[in-house]
C-alpha cells in the first residue's frame, strides 16, 4: 500500500479490521465479542432526523436511551419540572448501570 494517500490506507485498514476485506497476506485476530460498528459519512437522504439521532439509532437501546437523555438536556436548558429532574437523574442511573455493568439501574425505561 506505500502508493496510496495515507486516508486510503487508513480506510482499507478499517475494512480489514472490520472484516469487510481480507488482508493482502496474515491474519486478523479479534477478540471474542468485539463489536466493531462503521458509519457513512453521509447520512441517508431519506432520514429527517439529525446527524445525533442517526447515529444513535446504531448504539440500539443505549442509543435510544442517549437520545431521549438529549432531547431531555435540550429541553431541561430553557425550562424544567421538578419531573424532569427525577427523569434527569434516572437517565444518569441508567447510563452509569450500563457502562459499569450494574443491574441497579433506576430507570423507567
């Protein structure tokens, strides 16, 4: 690969990585359970939501659990109800349990 832009090779080592091409000689070896996940660098013209939401939706509950969190920050910077302090602090739960891996999670979702 010495001809290509450094992008280029950059690019095919990813696609090697993710098992999309097969390397030119060797081996590739991924851990047990890795979770690799691309994404375009355009998004669908068919999607009307935004860039935030669309990558979220490839992160399946977690993302749908980051993009309520979001819409809630958002919402929760003009105005908000003692409610929405208890759904804020939830989310945090629920964030927490699941980066650590704890099954307290407080959450309603």
């Amino acid at each position: 690969m010495p001809n290509r832009p450094q992008w280029r090779r950059e690019v095919i080592l990813l696609k090697v990585i993710d098992g999309t091409i097969l390397p030119d000689s060797g081996s590739v070896w991924r851990k047990p359970g890795l979770i690799i996940a691309r994404l375009a660098q355009e998004l669908p013209q068919n999607k009307t939501t935004t860039v935030y939401e669309f990558v979220a939706e490839g992160l399946a509950d977690t993302g749908k659990i980051l993009a309520a969190y979001y819409k809630l920050s958002e919402r929760m910077a003009h105005s908000h109800t003692p409610g929405d302090l208890v759904e804020f602090e939830n989310f945090h739960h629920e964030m927490d349990a699941r980066m650590h891996g704890s099954s307290n999670n407080k959450s309603p979702l």
